[in-house]
C-alpha cells in the first residue's frame, strides 16, 4: 500500500486516528517524497502550515528500505517527531527501528569524567557544583543524556568539564570507547532505519565528512529529509567555519599540560622545558591576539579585514602558531601517547588549521571565506571564518552524493519561486519543486494591519509612535500577544517603554528559559512577550493564547554583520543587485516565518500587525506582501477592531423550534 493510500480519506490512518482528516495537500507531498525516495533526486517542498507534512515525509521514509535521515531545525522538533508522530505510523501498522540523535554535547563523556574526577581527587583542579550528582547519575543512566538529570541546570560549569564534544572526542582509541554513551548512541543509530537529528548535528557531520581527520557524527545514511530547511544555510555557515575563543586556547593548554603530565612524558627533564616553553607560547600569543582584536561603539560581531591583521594580531598569530606546531611534534612521536594525549594531539592540528583559515594564511580558503572578531572587554572573546557562500559547500557534500535530499518548510519559496532557495542551498537543476498552499482559510483566520500615516523605522518619531499603536492594538485583544523585535535593543527599548501599560501578565526573552517562558504565555491566555529571532519561528501556540503578533520592524539582516556584508559585496562584484537578489528574500523568508506564528490551527484567529510602512511604500514591499498568507488587509484601528471582534466571536449555536411541553 502506498504512502498516498495510508494517508487518503477512509484509508488505515482514518481508521485508527480519531478526528483524521485527509488533506490533498498532504498526499499529494506523500506522493513527491515517496517518489524521490525511490528514484534518489532532490526535492523541494513548500508545505504551508497545516499540510501535515510530518506524517507526509515519515510515512514513505518508514516504506522505503532506505536509511533515512530526518532532520529538524531543532532538538524539540525531534522530540515531538519521537514522541508524537512515530507513535502514529506504529498505529498503521509501520514499525521502523528509530533513535534520536543529539549533538555531542549533550552526552558525559567518561573519559573526560574521570579524568576530572582524579584531578579533583589530587587536588590539581577544583571541583565544580554538581560533579558529585553526575558521578552517581552516571552508574543508573543508559544513555549519558545531561537532559535526564533536570536538577543540574544544563548551564552549570560542570558540564563544560565533562560532556563530549567534537573537540575531544578520539574514537575507538579510546580506552572508554565501547562502554561511551555516544558509541552506544551511534551503534543504535547504525542498526535503525530512521535517525533522527537536528540541522546541527546533520551539518557537523558534513563538515567533519570533509575535514582532514575523515571522521563523521552520524552513520553512512541513504536519503536526508531537512524539515524546517529554510534554517539551513545559517546553521551551516557555522559549522562550515571556524571559530576559536581565548577561552579554548586556555582548555587545551591546560588539558595538554595535564595529559603529558599524567602520561609520564616529563620523566624526560629534557622534554619539559621544550614543551613549557610550547605552552606558553601558545597562551602568550592567545593573550597578544585577543587584546588587539578591533573594537566598535555597537559592540558584537565585526569585520576582521586583511588590514586589520598587523601588529600585535600577527606577532600574536604567529607565536601560537610556533606553540602549536612545537606540541604537534611532541604529541604526534610520543610512543606512550594514551587517550587524553591522543586528543591534544587531535586538537592542536585542528587549532593550526582554524588559525590558518582565520589569518588567511590557508591559500585555498582564502577568498572563500570572511574572518570577524568577537571582542569582550575583558581581552578575551572570539575570531573566526565563516564561508561567504554555503550553497558550492552543500553542493559538493550534500546534493552530490548518492540519494534522495528532500527540504520542506513553510517558508522556501520568496515571491512566488524557489530560485532565491535554490541558489542559497546550492540545488542542483534537476531537483524537483513543489508547493501546497495552507488548508486554513487565512482571510476569514486572520488579519493583516499596517498602520497608516505611520513614520519610517529611521524617524526618531519612531518609538513613540511604536508603543503607542502597540498599546491600542494589545487593547483590542486583550493580551495574547507577540511583540517581535529584529533586535534585542529595540526589544528592550519597546519593553521600558511600555512597561505598566497595561495589567496583563507581561515577560521578556532572556528573563526565563525560552521553554518556561512559552508555558507560563499558554497558562495565562492574556500574556504579553516581548522577544527577538529565536520566538519567530520553530514556536507552536495554538489557540486562543496567541491572537497578536506584532512584527516591529521588516526583517533585514544587518549590513554591518561581517558575513552579510561579505555575501553582499559577493554579489555586487558579480554584477547582481545584493539587495533585490539577496536582502529582500532574506527579509521575506523570515516576515513569512514571523506571521506563522500565529495561525496553526482550523480555528485560530488573530491579527498580525507590522509597524514598518516600507512593507506599502517601497518597491520591494510587493515582493514582501506576496511572500505572506492572503490575510485580510485592515487599514486602520477601527477596522482592526471589527475583525477581531467578528473572529472571536463564539460560533453561532443553531436552536430548533420549541417542542410543546
């Protein structure tokens, strides 16, 4: 039986699923994925909200005899795959091996563990809060998840001590190899048909598939479903570069000095002074280049150009360099080398080529990719390189090799096409294309408001006239309401602003946990949150609780941010229009992202408001409008006010005629 007739009206699903209604948009994506499962091609699915495209991929993945790696945009999103929808195909009769597949640094790794826990032991490190509840957790769990143990918050220092990681993972050389969680997971996940991860891990095992070492982070797979895909390229612009903090420099000459200590390397007096002197070298230069980093007034991310690479930066480079390369030599020939070694040695080349990439001392990346500072105060902070384009990466290690690549998502296409997608993800010509509008009604679900007359985002009239329309419009709903922010100081700017406008209960991204912050918003019905990028998509809300989204400003990436000005003048060299061919997708991608926030259900109701009159006055905003679902246009308060009076409206009950008595 195909996807398409496991999923159709009357079909098994219908029989064990109460409430199941069959969705033409759903079976004819059914059918699409089904299809390029078996014929191995490329696949891009826009799957408006409400298709059901969970069940529409994992259906023909759990038919297929292929090893599918299903891919979400967060480990959430997994989760509910897991706890959710799995349950669901088992009820048709569908009965595929799954394991869940997290990041490395979810998992203890127990060497690192116990080689902490002797350094506590002789004194030579100080015991963090917490190890002792990690040490005793360790001899109940099966699996090392650090999310089974809640009461140690996954901020406490402890773990940045004890948990694996790409930096210090060696492998089968590893004396704990066959009793390591992670080997554990991945033996699961090399005997399961459906793994599932997120766009993290899926794009760590890219990068580690292309980098000198040849390791991977998940099991040679056949097939890769990317469900959230418009999230890709971000995700993989990070993982493709390189980044390295002060603060990693300290850990490896700290671990370095520990492990030859422990491996007896230092018998040898001769060697001791060699390697001290390497180690300090290393620190030295770390402490040179950190301090010179460039600073700005604005603070964060910024361009670390070739003109900025003099001085104390270069005579900081160069010493770690000579530090690295003087550990590399003693670490590769030392014949007593064990584990903890063996990972120095691991990580101090992976720390050469980071340092090279950065300093554009490696000839092969050096166009390819852009370097920036991350300055603190403090002399520490971070550099890296990322890549100016990821789309030729995921051509060469993702869409090249054998096997079908399927990207859904809500939002893939910018005015009415994939080319913008295309071009970013590096699709080849010959992967299909597909889009299946939203089943919801949006013109009677929800409304769309632009206030008139309204000043530019640049206008220093623009607060006032923000808090103003934003406590009118939270009036007329009663709360229940986003207020999305492109930045966090405007986010902050908004929330001082209008603090005690109102009774309702009233919360700000970074005060709480993203998670606790979504529960106490459904708990309360009326809330008002004020956050910023992480709240415009991967959220779920429906019902009642959210019935206001307002969108401060249009969503474009900043100019100023290294990577975005690079691609940005990338384009401009090219003889293409940056803002047309690049910013305003972006910018329509994530709008779109925005507005899905509030519609997720057949009766969900509600009223997005975007404070930002360029979305009616400028050329792009045509492009911007036909991105969005077709809500109903309001044009000002009062019709606001009509709407939504009229959506939140109890349906009308039909009364029969009186019966006589």
């Amino acid at each position: 039986m195909s996807a398409r007739e496991l999923l159709a009206e009357g079909g098994p699903l219908a029989r064990v699923l109460p409430g199941y209604e069959s969705r033409p948009e759903q079976l004819a994506m059914a059918t699409a994925v089904e299809h390029a499962l078996e014929s191995g091609t490329g696949l891009l699915v826009e799957a408006g909200t409400g298709t059901g495209k969970s069940l529409a991929y994992l259906v023909p993945a759990a038919r297929s005899s292929l090893r599918v790696v299903i891919s979400t945009a967060t480990k959430a999103l997994g989760e509910q795959l897991i706890e959710k929808d799995i349950p669901t195909l088992k009820r048709l009769g569908l009965h595929p091996d799954v394991t869940l597949v997290k990041g490395l640094s979810n998992y203890v790794c127990l060497r690192r563990l116990e080689e902490y826990r002797q350094g506590v032991a002789t004194g030579a490190v100080a015991p963090e809060v917490g190890i002792d509840r990690i040490l005793d957790w360790v001899q109940e769990t099966s699996t090392g998840d650090r999310a089974e143990l809640p009461t140690l918050s996954e901020e406490a220092p402890v773990w940045r001590e004890v948990v694996s990681s790409s930096d210090t993972r060696i492998g089968p050389k590893c004396r704990f190899y066959d009793q390591c969680f992670v080997t554990k997971m991945r033996r699961r996940a090399e005997s399961s048909q459906i793994i599932v991860t997120n766009h993290h891990m899926l794009c760590a095992d890219l990068a580690l598939r292309g980098g000198f070492t040849g390791a991977q982070a998940l099991p040679d797979y056949d097939a890769v479903i990317f469900d959230e895909a418009h999230a890709i390229e971000d995700v993989a612009t990070e993982f493709f570069g390189v980044r390295l903090t002060r603060a990693r420099v300290e850990t490896l000459v700290r671990d370095a000095d520990r492990a030859l200590r422990a491996a007896g390397f230092f018998l040898d007096r001769s060697r001791e002074g060699s390697v001290m002197r390497a180690l300090g070298d290393l620190a030295s230069g770390a402490l040179r280049l950190f301090t010179s980093l460039p600073r700005t007034a604005h603070g964060g991310r910024v361009l670390l150009a070739p003109e900025q690479m003099v001085g104390e930066f270069v005579a900081g480079s160069e010493q770690m360099l000579r530090g690295l390369d003087e550990l590399d030599a003693h670490t590769r020939d030392f014949v007593g080398a064990n584990d903890a070694v063996l990972s120095v040695a691991r990580r101090t080349r992976a720390m050469t080529e980071s340092i090279k990439i950065i300093t554009r001392r490696d000839e092969k990346t050096r166009d390819a990719y852009v370097a920036f500072a991350e300055p603190d105060a403090r002399g520490g902070g971070a550099v890296g390189a990322s890549p100016v384009e990821v789309g030729p990466l995921l051509r060469e290690r993702l869409w090249s090799r054998r096997g079908a690549v399927v990207m859904t998502s809500a939002t893939l296409s910018s005015g009415g096409d994939f080319r913008f997608i295309r071009q970013r993800m590096g699709a080849p010509e010959d992967a299909q294309e597909l889009t299946l509008p939203s089943p919801f009604d949006f013109a009677s679900q929800a409304g769309l408001y632009v206030p008139p007359r309204f000043p530019e985002p640049r206008d220093p009239r623009w607060l006032d006239a923000a808090c103003d329309e934003i406590r009118r419009l939270v009036a007329i709903t009663g709360g229940g309401a986003f207020v999305l922010c492109t930045s966090v100081r405007m986010m902050r700017a908004l929330r001082d602003a209008l603090r005690g406008a109102w009774s309702y209960p009233t919360a700000m991204q970074g005060e709480s946990p993203k998670r606790v912050l979504l529960e106490r918003f459904r708990a309360a019905g009326d809330a008002v949150l004020f956050a910023t990028s992480s709240f415009w998509e991967g959220v779920d809300v429906p019902g009642r609780a959210l019935r206001l989204v307002i969108i401060d400003k249009l969503p474009f990436d900043a100019p100023n941010d290294p990577v975005t000005s690079a691609r940005i003048a990338r384009l401009t060299q090219e003889g293409l229009d940056a803002f047309d061919d690049y910013q305003v997708p972006t910018a329509a991608i994530a709008l779109k992202q925005g507005f899905g926030r509030l519609i997720r259900t057949r009766d969900d109701a509600g009223i997005v408001a975007i404070l930002d009159r360029r979305i009616v006055t400028r050329n792009y905003g045509r492009t911007l409008l036909d991105s969005l679902p077709p809500a109903s246009r309001l044009g000002n308060l009062d019709e606001v006010r009509t709407f939504w009076e009229v959506v939140s409206a109890p349906p009308t009950r039909v009364v029969g005629p009186a019966r006589a008595p």
